[in-house]
C-alpha cells in the first residue's frame, strides 16, 4: 500500500477511527475494525471531510460520519473493502 496521509479522528467521531488520503484515493477506517478506499476521490473532499462540512441529522452537529456519507458514499465513488 502506498503511503498514506492519515488523520486520527477517533476522538471525535463515533464511528471513524482515522481517514487517509494517497494518489487520489480517500481512505476510511471504522472503529468496528473494516477499513475501505473509495477510488479516485479529489483532494478537496478529504478536506471538506476533514472540516466536517456536513450536519449529522440525528445529532443536530456537524460530523466527519455525515459529510463522508454526503460528499463520498451518495455520489456514488467506486470503493473496496481492504480490511
């Protein structure tokens, strides 16, 4: 794998541990241990994510879980599961 850029959010997120970012792909991995990259994914949506843009429904605050299913799961990005 390559090197990963990695950003430890755990500590404010229920349920991302860390998010990296290497050569166009977005990685996520979740506190119950699966890890996914989603493919081609640009640069500005890790920040975006990073920023937690987006509010999380149920909880009324902005989420890094929210954004991630708004900017990269809806739209649709092609993912694989590597762990």
């Amino acid at each position: 794998m390559e090197s990963i850029e990695w950003q430890e959010i755990g500590y404010d997120s229920k349920a991302i541990n860390r998010i990296g970012y290497s050569e166009g792909n977005l990685y996520v991995e979740f506190k119950n241990g699966t890890g996914y990259y989603y493919l081609n994914v640009p640069i500005e949506i890790f920040h975006r994510i990073l920023n937690k843009e987006c509010i999380s429904v149920s909880e009324g605050k902005s989420s890094y879980g929210a954004t991630l299913h708004q900017l990269v799961k809806k739209a649709g990005y092609e993912y694989k599961q590597y762990k």
